[in-house]
C-alpha cells in the first residue's frame, strides 16, 4: 500500500513492533489505523473503537492494508498491543511534524475513560492542543502522580516562543508559569489574572 510522505500511516510505518514476529498477522499501522478512525468517529474507549472497526471492517480493511486477514482482529489483540507499545513513541507519532504554524495552545490533563484495570490505576495524560489546526502538539503519560513534573518535562519538548499557552485551572502553578516563561511563551490573560489571584506554590 503507497502512503503519501509525511502521513500518520508512513509515521506509523517506521515504528518498532513490539510484537513477536509470529504474532503479527495484524499490521501495527493498520491497526493504530483503524482505532484512530474509530476515535475520530466519537468512540472514546478501547472497547468502542474495537466494536467500531469490527462494524466497518469491509469498508477499512483494504484502505489500511489489513485485507490479507480473514476478519477483524480479537478485543485482546488490541488489548496486548497497546500495553506493549512505547507509548512516548506512539504519541510523537500521532502528533506528527513540529506545530510552528500554531499560535496558542492548551495544555490539559485527562484521565483516559476504561483504562482503569482491577488493581491497576487509570492511565493519566498530559496533552498539549493547538488552538488554529486543534492539532496535539505534544503528549506524555502520568508516571506515579507527578503531574507538575510531567506538565514541565512537555513544556521542555515544545517550541513556546511567542505563542500563547492556555492552561487548566489544576495546573496552572508558579513552577509551570515560570518554565513558560522563561521559554519565551506568555500565558493567557485568564492565566495572569488567576496567578495574581491565588496562592499558587
């Protein structure tokens, strides 16, 4: 299957699969694929992209190279993948090429809905949205409840100069401010205006 240069299914193309050779009957590009379609059609959870893809595989399967399979993958397959993906790589994959062109961005926390197994905590991002193109910019889990932390470590990864950078009311504090700042990225004016409000440590 030809991709055009620069698309997420080239980007997807040059990531490592963390699968065993024997146990790849499912191209990972088209897989990703077909749960970033689902996603895009409004399904927000693991399990609604699965039944999404499954209701529409004559109609994705050739499209994301997955034709040579017999039908859609099972729930568990897209289950063990995910778990076994860098999820750091995935997420510069899906973001794709610097976001120059966006003026201001959002930075937000969000608890992924179904990710919370048995004794297992539910997986916490930290995502940076483009205002102009509603593009991710930037995106990086939540290891061990170190919000803050992982707030600036995305901060560092981004190109801030001149844009204007947004923030949800549970991050904006003096530590995140000023590693703004220092970047060359002014916060909004709700921002200055909450900062000069509160006791933010």
């Amino acid at each position: 299957m030809e991709v055009q240069s620069g698309s997420l299914m080239e980007r997807l193309r040059q990531m490592q699969d963390p699968r065993r050779r024997e146990g790849r009957r499912y191209r990972l590009p088209g897989l990703i694929g077909m749960l970033t379609l689902a996603a895009v059609h409004g399904e927000g959870s693991l399990r609604g992209m699965w039944l999404w893809g499954c209701a529409h595989w004559q109609e994705i399967a050739r499209p994301l190279d997955l034709w040579s399979a017999e039908g859609p993958p099972a729930y568990v397959t897209l289950w063990n993948l995910l778990g076994a993906m860098d999820s750091e790589a995935l997420g510069k994959a899906m973001c794709g090429a610097d976001s120059g062109e966006e003026t201001a961005i959002s930075v937000d926390g969000k608890v992924l809905r179904g990710s919370k197994r048995n004794r297992t905590s539910a997986l916490q991002v930290i995502t940076a949205t483009g205002h102009e193109y509603r593009k991710v910019v930037a995106q990086r889990n939540v290891a061990e409840d170190k919000v803050m932390d992982t707030v600036i470590a995305l901060l560092h990864e981004m190109p801030l100069e001149g844009k204007i950078i947004s923030l949800d009311a549970g991050l904006l504090q003096r530590t995140v401010v000023k590693t703004i700042v220092e970047k060359g990225g002014p916060t909004s004016g709700r921002s200055r205006v909450i900062m000069a409000n509160s006791s933010a440590q």
